[in-house]
C-alpha cells in the first residue's frame, strides 16, 4: 500500500482488498454489500416471487443500505480529488504493479479473513466466515485449473468505481438523475490469452446449518453419500445483481462465478453483461437514492410494490422477472471433481 497512489475515485481500484484503507473507502458507495437491500429483493413479496430463501427475507437490509448510504467518504480523500491527476496517479500505479509482479517469483502464503465468530452468532455470519475463509484457497485451486494457457492468469481486484460518462447509451439517460457512488470488487480477474478480462466471483458453499434442536448451534449438513453439501448446480439469483454490476464497473462484458463445496468439488459459471437489464437496475437504484437517502426517509416494507403506481410496479415485475433469467441462462462452463491442491506442499496453501 506504501506504493500505491490513491486520489480520486478511478484510484480506488489499485488498493488491495486485505489493505485497512480499502474498506474506509465503501464509506457512502453502493457496492454488493447493499445492493440487494436498495433493489428490495429482500423484501417480503420480491424476496416470494424470486424464491429465495426464508434466511433472505430481510427488510432490514434496506434501512442499513440507506443509513450506509448517507455516510460520508474519507475527509482525506475528498480532498485529494480536486488536486490531482486520476490518470498520470492510474498509470503510475499501473507501471509499479507491473514492477512487483515481475519480481514476483513465488505464491505468498494467502492472508486468511479469518474470524473468531461470538457465541451467538447468526448462521449468516457462519456462512460469512466460511466464505471468506476459503476464498484464496477457491482462487487457488481455479489458477491451477484454468490458467493452463500462456498469457492467461488471475489478477487482483481492488474498488472498482463507476464512471458515468462511460456508460453506454443504453444507460445514458438514468444516468441524467442523481445516483449514488457505485462501485464493485471483483474476487479477482481472469486475464484471458487475448488480454481481455472477465471478472471473478467465488462463491463458497458453506456445509453448515443451524441446529434447531440446539439455540446457538449449528450442524453440518450431509448428503446421502455421507458428504457435505456440494457447490451450486446453477447461479442463484441473488448473485446476479452483484456479478452484473462488477461487469458494469470494470467494464468487462462477461464474468465467471465459482460455486465452490468443502468436498464436493466445484463449479464454474459464465455470465454475459446485460446492458437492458443493468439500466433497469440503475433505475430502480436511482429511485431509491431519491425517495429516501436524499431525503432521509427510511424506506417501508415493499416499498418498489405500490398499487399507487401500477407501472412501477410492473417494471418492477420486469426486473425480477429478468434476474431470475439471467440465472438461469448462466452457463455450467466445467465442474472440477477435486479441486484439491496439486502439491500439499506447496506455498499459497490454507491449512
């Protein structure tokens, strides 16, 4: 980090994940944490038409996403933005990762998020810590997998921030209102042979349940082959929003989700962008932005299904409609049986 040079917005993607200052920077920016919650997916009715899970409906989501919303950025950074050269800051980024890289000759061992969860916890903060626990290890196994090819490799992802005046025309005309900072991190980049890239998202499938026998407690779950739980056989819709919008702010037209299992091995989805889709997002987003984080009203329960007006409610109908389809048009691109580490002994290897 003592390398990098950080100023406005366009900056923000230089900063590694691991890094303190990479999560100052979420401050007031609409990134995947919230996205559900400002799109009422979590909502009683949308969360039923999209079927997600009993765990999933959560109106609360929305409120958080609206008080986090209202925060401001860094005081530091804010200044920086007026006084210097986003572009010279890029390149001279660019040019020192390049450096680092080259010198490169070995795997770190990864840094593991790792937490030291509370008695009570939630089974969504298990599932949390399961995720983020297996993250580098999911990462690993995919470089070893798919990055075969010469040129081809996986790269970091820092904050990726949308920049307005590059969205297509298709968007051009949400993009007249006002919108909140909207920004993605990518789990990493696959660089393709022809030096395009996709972006990555590891999904890790968490192999515990909560014990309703047993208040606080959690039991993993088995299959009938005596196995944990194995990965996703199709890309939940609730993914879907976040992959789309990693899409739109790095500017890459397509993107891989691994779904990955504890002994079941793992699955590897491709996404196409949607623009059409991603201008009804940046709509409803916009929406909500307006009606409540400007004004400072928390929003009400299923507060995008109004019989007030019948057509947001039917583009609304769209939207979900849409989600759920670009889910099921996610293709299965390879499923790894044993994506387990070629060599034990090896660095980069969680233990």
């Amino acid at each position: 980090l003592d390398s990098v040079h950080v100023g406005g917005h366009s900056t923000y993607a230089w900063v590694r994940q691991d890094e303190r200052l990479w999560g100052e920077l979420h401050a007031g920016v609409l990134t995947s944490r919230h996205v559900l919650g400002v799109l009422g997916f979590c909502e009683p009715i949308a969360a039923n038409e999209l079927g997600l899970s009993r765990a999933m409906v959560d109106s609360g989501r929305a409120l958080h996403a609206c008080m986090s919303l209202q925060e401001d950025g860094p005081a530091t950074l804010r200044s920086a933005i007026a006084s210097t050269d986003d572009a010279d800051l890029c390149a001279l980024n660019a040019a020192i990762t390049s450096q680092y890289n080259a010198e490169k000759t070995k795997f770190d061992v990864p840094h593991t998020r790792r937490r030291n969860l509370p008695g009570n916890s939630s089974i969504s903060q298990v599932r949390c810590a399961w995720g983020s626990s297996q993250e580098a290890s999911t990462l690993r196994s995919l470089v070893e997998e798919e990055c075969t090819t010469p040129g081809t490799y996986v790269e970091e992802a820092g904050l990726n921030m949308l920049d307005l005046s590059q969205l297509p025309k298709a968007m051009s005309a949400v993009a007249d209102g006002p919108l909140p900072p909207i920004g993605s991190s990518p789990d990493a980049f696959m660089v393709c042979e022809d030096g395009t890239r996709e972006v990555i998202e590891v999904k890790n499938v968490c192999p515990y349940l909560q014990d309703i026998r047993r208040p606080g407690g959690f039991i993993m779950c088995i299959t009938n082959d005596g196995l944990a739980r194995g990965p996703h056989n199709q890309v939940l819709v609730s993914h879907v929003p976040q992959v789309q919008l990693e899409m739109l702010c790095t500017g890459c037209s397509a993107g891989r989700l691994v779904s990955s299992s504890a002994c079941l091995g793992m699955n590897i989805f491709r996404m196409q962008r949607d623009d059409g889709y991603l201008a009804l997002v940046l709509r409803f987003i916009r929406l909500f932005y307006e009606r409540y984080v400007l004004k400072g009203e928390l929003p009400p329960k299923n507060f995008f299904r109004t019989e007030q007006d019948p057509e947001l409610s039917a583009m609304y109908k769209s939207l979900l409609a849409r989600t759920a389809e670009i889910a099921r048009e996610a293709t299965l691109v390879k499923h790894i049986p044993e994506p387990w580490r070629q060599d034990s002994s090896a660095e980069f290897f969680l233990s």
